[in-house]
C-alpha cells in the first residue's frame, strides 16, 4: 500500500464511528483528503484482497498495515 492509501487508512481507524462499517470510515477519509472514487477502489480492493488471503476482516488488515507500514 502506498504512503497515501496508508494515510487514509489511518485517518479512517482514528475517525471510524462506534458501529459504522469501515469501509464507510475509509470513503469518508478519502471525501476529505479531496480524491477520488479511483483512490477508494484502489485502497478498498487491496484490503479486500489481504483480507481474502489471511482469512480476517478488512478492519484487520488496514490495522495490520497502519501499525506496520506494509503487509504483515
């Protein structure tokens, strides 16, 4: 993930609301740092993908790669 998807990311962990869907908190995150659809497919697709290959939710991941910087 490059360094602007990991922005939003982490933008969208620290603003997430209690019971709303992440991906919810991540188009949000995108819609203020004034990008585009493109960007949310781009971001939502990697962490759909991770998430797919180590069988945990999409939250996990983006978790995973805020705290690491990278997949891990």
């Amino acid at each position: 993930m490059d360094d602007e998807g990991l922005m939003i990311l982490r933008e969208a962990l620290e603003t997430q609301l209690r019971n709303e869907e992440f991906d919810r908190a991540v188009g949000r995150a995108i819609r203020r740092s004034n990008l585009d659809f493109k960007k949310y497919v781009e971001v939502m697709g990697e962490l759909r993908e991770l998430a797919h290959e180590g069988s945990v939710s999409v939250e996990e991941v983006a978790k995973r790669l805020v705290t690491t910087g990278r997949e891990g």
